[in-house]
C-alpha cells in the first residue's frame, strides 16, 4: 500500500511528521480567551478617551468598538462597563511642552 520514502524521489532526504494531536497543544487556555482579551483591549481603550462621560456616550462607544475587533456585545456587560467608566475623573491633559 505504501511506498517506502526510498522508492520515492519527492520524499527522499525528508524527516518523517511528528503526530499531530489537536487535545491541549496550545496550553490551557479556556474557550473565548481571545475574545476576553479583545474585550479587555477595548474597555481599557474607551477608558482612557471617554472618562466621565455621559453613560450612554460610554455605552455606545465600547459597543462601536467591540464590533469593529469582531465582538458580539453583551448588552448588560457594556451597560456595567459604562457606568463605571463615566463615574471616572477626567485624565489631567499631556503637557506637550517640555521646560529645558
């Protein structure tokens, strides 16, 4: 049935493929890690740009943005986020200028 590598041209001088098992190869990460870390990037993002803000300018803010990286918003994990994220003070501005 099979043809050893020798007999074969394309194969000669070719290492033999180790197995390959799809169970727990990338570690232990659990299902939706990348989701969370999109999640995580873009509440941090609207955080820094939407500090006390109106909620709802909040709301919509992470919405829009978690659908551009390809998120399905949960509507009540946005609504918790928004809340805090407009009780939060303003970020004192950057001082552009350097005194040298």
């Amino acid at each position: 049935m099979f043809q050893c590598a020798a007999e074969l041209p394309i194969l000669q001088g070719m290492e033999p493929l180790a197995s390959v098992s799809f169970a727990s190869a990338g570690g232990n990460r659990t299902a939706g890690w990348q989701q969370q870390l999109r999640v995580d990037f873009v509440v941090n993002k609207v955080m820094q740009t939407h500090r006390g803000q109106a909620e709802s300018a909040v709301a919509q803010a992470i919405q829009d943005q978690l659908r551009s990286v390809g998120v399905v918003p949960n509507g009540r994990m946005i609504a918790q986020y928004a809340a805090v994220i407009s009780r939060l003070p303003l970020l004192p501005p950057k001082n552009e200028t350097s005194s040298t």
